[in-house]
C-alpha cells in the first residue's frame, strides 16, 4: 500500500489568501496543516506522496525535502487547467504504478488514527465518515447511508440529504479500483471522489465505513480554518519578539520570530502572529496575520488577514484581507 497525500487544488473558497499559496501549507498553531496529516503517516510505515501541481510546487519542495516526501507534480499553472482528484489519482497512479493506496485530502483535519482506520480495511474500499448534525450543512459534502459498517447509499452534495452523516476525505482503495480509475474518466464522468464512489456503488462494488468521532475539519472557508485552530492550538509557541511591559499576550498563541507587540496591545487568545509583523495598540484575538502585516490602533477579531498589509484604525469582524492591502480609517 502507498500513502497519497492530495494537495492540488487552487483552494479558490479561501482566496485572495490562498491565490499565491497552497492550503495544505497554511498554518494552523505552530505547524501547517499538511503537517497534521503526515505525522498521522509516520505510525503506518508506509511510502509516502504528496500530489501538487507545477504552480504550487515551489512552495512545497523545501517543506518535502525536510520532511522526506516525494511530490508528484501534475502539468497544470491554473484553476482553468487543473485536474480534478480523480484525474490527479490517476496521474500519480501512472508514476507510481498499481497498488492499494491510502487516500487523504491535504486539506483535511480529523481526529482518528489513520493506523486504526486501516484496521478496519481488509481489501475492500473503506472511507473515513463523520456525523456534521446537520442536513443544510451537509448538502456540501458527500452523503452516506449505512446498514452496519456497509454504505447501501452515497449521494454526493444532494439536494435534499438523507442523513448528516458525510464522506471525509480519506479512502482505502484497493489496487482493482485503482485500476476503475481511468475507465471511469473516459467515460466523462465528473472528475470528484464523490461521483466516483456512487459509479462504483451502482456498478455493484462494495463499500464500508469508518465511523469516528470528536473532530474533522475540510479547511475550506475563513470560519473552519479559524475554528481548526481554535481546537489544535493547545500551547503558545513564542519565538524571539519584542514586546512594550504595557501589552499583554492572552494565551495560547503562536507569535513568530520578528514580531513586534508595541504599545498597549493585547494579542491572544487563538491568534497567530506571522514572522516581522507590528501590533501596536491594538487587540488581536481569534484571528491570523501572515507575515510583515502592521496592525496599529485596530481592533481584530475572527479575521484572517495575508502578508504585507497595514491596517491602521479600524475594527475588524469575520473578515478576510487580501495580501499588500493597505486599509485605515481617517482620525
């Protein structure tokens, strides 16, 4: 069996923070989230890929050498251009060759073992489900109905959902539906795990599921990205900063080596301050800035807010600041 980590998608629900950098490498705490994902890997003694696209795969090739990952580098620079997940599949498939493969969206952050969830896999095609509580909100995903451990039924984003329980992201396929894969692109089908696994069910293949519980996060909007957060971030990790006796760090916080907290600021809790930036007089908290944004006279909170901006007098709510962005309020 081999890992396949996918990490090629153009991540457009998050943009303008996502256009010039993959999701999975998005901070989440003091590790990225791709690195949540890995080291669930590491207990499986299993080689492992990274799928990306060559617009993308700059940013991954120190993080892959570090780490000892071989990326797979599909030919696509665009949203317009780039292959779906199945499409990516079978691209890696034909590097890497036939095999069972263990399947995890990059994007993906989930509370179980992927060593117990392969316990539960005795060759035939296994998928991660999780309970979201709720049928509007599982109109987005992929909706399973179970008899047991078996899925009798998947309707992938439905209409009108049968169940809350959803697909999550992380498959077990053995190497003879590995092989389905290209018969099912030529065909026209639409190239998404979910559609795939619905031709597979009503072409009569088997398929169970493993159930967990806790968490799981698909990091695809401001709200469940700052809520992965708010979960995972556990202890504060506070590099070489300087910072004014008048402001306070409420913990736990990442603060990066560089930063500035001047004036009378209060950053914390659940905040994420990237390398180089300011925060002076100014109170941050539930919220992510990138790095070298100066934040002075504002009040932050549940934002997300890219590299290089400055953002002077103002408050800010639920909001997403574009990189080099450059807002303030008049005094």
């Amino acid at each position: 069996m081999k890992v396949l980590i996918m990490a090629g998608g153009y991540a457009t629900r998050l943009w303008p923070i996502t256009k010039g950098k993959p999701k999975p490498l998005l901070p989440v705490g003091d590790k990225y989230i791709i690195d949540y994902i890995l080291e669930k890997t590491k207990e499986l003694d299993l080689e492992v890929y990274v799928s990306t696209n060559k617009f993308f795969e700059r940013h991954f090739k120190s993080w892959a050498e570090k780490n000892g990952v071989e990326l797979i580098v599909e030919e696509t620079i665009s949203e317009d251009e780039k292959l779906g997940t199945i499409g990516a599949i079978s691209y890696a498939v034909s590097k890497l060759g036939l095999d069972d493969y263990l399947i995890v969206a990059g994007d993906n952050l989930f509370s179980f073992s992927l060593e117990d969830f392969l316990k539960h896999y005795d060759g035939k095609p296994l998928i991660a489900v999780y309970d979201v509580g709720d049928f509007e909100l599982a109109k987005r995903y992929g909706v399973v109905l179970l008899e047991g451990n078996r899925v009798i039924d998947f309707q992938e984003k439905p209409l009108q959902p049968k169940s809350t329980l959803i697909s999550t992201g992380v498959y077990a396929f053995p190497e003879e539906i590995i092989e389905k894969v290209d018969e099912y692109l030529e065909e026209g089908n639409r190239d998404s795990p979910g559609y795939f696994i619905e031709w597979l069910l009503n072409g009569g293949v088997e398929f169970y599921a493993y159930k967990f519980d806790d968490y799981w996060y698909d990091i695809g909007s401001a709200d469940s990205y700052l809520e992965a957060m708010r979960t995972l971030l556990k202890e504060s990790q506070i590099g070489e900063i300087q910072i004014s006796p008048y402001s306070k760090i409420i913990p736990p916080v990442v603060v990066k080596r560089g930063a500035k907290i001047l004036g009378r600021s209060i950053v914390g809790p659940y905040v994420y301050i990237g390398e180089n930036c300011v925060i002076e007089n100014s109170d941050v908290s539930d919220s992510i800035i990138f790095d070298a944004t100066v934040i002075r006279g504002s009040t932050i909170w549940r934002s997300i807010i890219d590299e290089k901006c400055e953002i002077r007098n103002l408050e800010l709510k639920k909001s997403l600041v574009g990189g080099h962005a450059k807002i303030q309020r008049g005094d």
